[in-house]
C-alpha cells in the first residue's frame, strides 16, 4: 500500500462538501495475480477483488468499482479512491536491460506509476521556489498548485466540467514563475501564463510517462478551464488602477474564488497605522526615544 496522489503531494484540497481527494495505491505482483483457473487475472478481476476485500458492514454506501480504482465511501462524507497496480518487467530503452514497471488496473492495463509523479512534483517545488521545505511539502509552488485546484472547483457547477488536478498539477509546473512574498502576483501571473499556454497548445502532456497525454488537443475541460481563466482575469482589472482600494481588492478576489472570505481581511495599511499608534501613544513613558538607532521606531 502507498498513500499518492494529492494527500502525498500536499495540494490536497478540501471542497465545500466536506469530501477530499485521497488515494491510497494497492500494489502487487504480476505472478501472485492469478485467477481460480491459473490464468492471468484482467484488470476488471482485480479491481473486483479489491472491492471484495474493502467491503465493511459499518459502510451506508459500500465500496464500489469504478473505471481506474475502488472507491469507498465513509459515512462522514468523504472518499477514499483505491487504485490497483501490478510490478512488470520492460527493456530499458537505453541500456537494453530488464528494469521494473507498474501498470495500473484501468479499462485494461496501462503504464502508471503514482509513486514518480509524486517525486516529479515534489522536485519542481524544491527547485522552483526559494521557499520550499526540505521535504517539498511547502513553498509557493505548492500554495499555487492549492489556489488553482481550488478556483477550478470553486463552483459546484464547475467541477463535472474543468480538468483534473492532475493536469492542473502539470500546467502549473509548466507556468510557474516565483513572486517572492506575494502569492496573489505569483497567482495572477501564473493564471494569465497558463491562458497563453493553452491558446497555442491544449494538449497537456504526462510529465512521467514519456508519449502520453494526461489531456488530448481539443478537449471541452480544457477549453472550459481556460475560459474560467479567463474570465476571472477580467475581475482582477481593478488591480491594475492606481486608486484600488483594499475593499475593492477583496471584493475582486471573492469573485475569482467565489467566496466571502478576503472581505473580512483587514486591510494591512489601517492596521499599521494602529499598531503605529499604538506605540507612539500614552504607553511610551515621557522623556523615552521613540526611536532606535537606525530612525525608526523601536
């Protein structure tokens, strides 16, 4: 069993209904995947089996088979997706040697390897942000893979329609461009540069797996989320004037994430001139300096 996906990656998100995206992988052997017949079991054969080991009673809803994994269902409301694989052996391209595989248990068997993305993204973290954390959990990178999955979902209506996390993943480490404490110009930046991105190529490339596509040329998600974009680019204009106000600014970001969280933001420049205040006030003692060496205030 290996934990994957968003949870190892940390750009897990949580949605509105209190559901979650997590995958724990199941591995096995080739060899040990043998049917009642002795032949070799299908993927379909095996995704059944799982399903047959995780069911529980406690369960509302039991765990079902689905296209690419088993999901089960807890009764707090979120999921937990178990995706199938087995060890293969293929030729190194290179060297011509036997070097070991995994295919996940899908429509048929197909090269995947979760564990390689997970270490794909984590290297882009620490290489493409000064912040990031030794294990490449955290950084600005990261935040931004977060901040996008969490606009593409930001409508209920959206999420049958947009791309998976997954291509957003990618299409983040394409784009990236470090904004050094400032995530919202990181953010803006990174939502125009994907726009322009797909407007010359829609295609979406698999960043493990050499030939493969996570998203084909011409796909409707694509063309749905770059459209939100888009759009939401449009509501972060107000920026750009000179005389933006902090409650005009909120005001915009509420609309990219269709929340109400940023107006009830305190805006830094009245909470500055407080704290200033503050220290300037009755609580310094008569005849004390205001000031420490460098000019300002202590």
């Amino acid at each position: 069993m290996h934990t994957q996906g968003s949870y190892s990656m940390k750009t897990m998100i949580q949605e509105d209904d209190s559901d979650y995206d997590i995958d724990d992988g199941v591995y096995f052997k080739k060899e040990d995947l043998v049917g009642p017949n002795g032949g070799e079991m299908s993927a379909l054969d095996v995704r059944k089996m799982v399903c047959n080991a995780l069911q529980d009673s406690r369960f509302k809803k039991p765990p079902e088979v689905r296209k690419n994994c088993v999901r089960v269902y807890y009764n707090e409301g979120f999921h937990v997706d178990v995706p199938s694989y087995r060890k293969i052996e293929v030729k190194d391209p290179i060297s011509g040697e036997p070097k070991p595989a995994w295919e996940l248990a899908g429509a048929n068997w197909k090269r995947s390897d979760a564990r390689a993305v997970t270490k794909w993204l984590k290297t882009a973290n620490s290489t493409k942000c000064s912040d990031a954390s030794r294990d490449g959990n955290s950084g600005q990178f990261v935040r931004m893979v977060r901040l996008m999955k969490k606009l593409a979902k930001s409508r209920g209506t959206w999420k049958s329609k947009t791309i998976s996390g997954f291509a957003i993943s990618r299409l983040v480490e394409e784009s990236y461009l470090e904004v050094r404490g400032r995530n919202d110009r990181a953010l803006r930046d990174l939502m125009q540069k994907i726009v322009d991105r797909l407007s010359y190529n829609d295609e979406i490339t698999h960043p493990t797996l050499r030939g493969e596509n996570i998203v084909d040329a011409g796909s409707s998600k694509v063309k749905f989320f770059k459209k939100c974009l888009e759009d939401n680019l449009e509501h972060l204009e107000i920026l750009d004037d000179p005389d933006c106000t902090h409650a005009q600014a909120m005001k915009a970001w509420d609309k990219v994430f269709n929340s109400e969280w940023f107006a009830a933001q305190p805006d830094p420049e009245v909470e500055k001139k407080i704290d200033n205040g503050a220290r300037t006030g009755p609580f310094i003692k008569q005849g004390e300096s205001r000031y420490a060496s460098n000019g300002r205030f202590a």
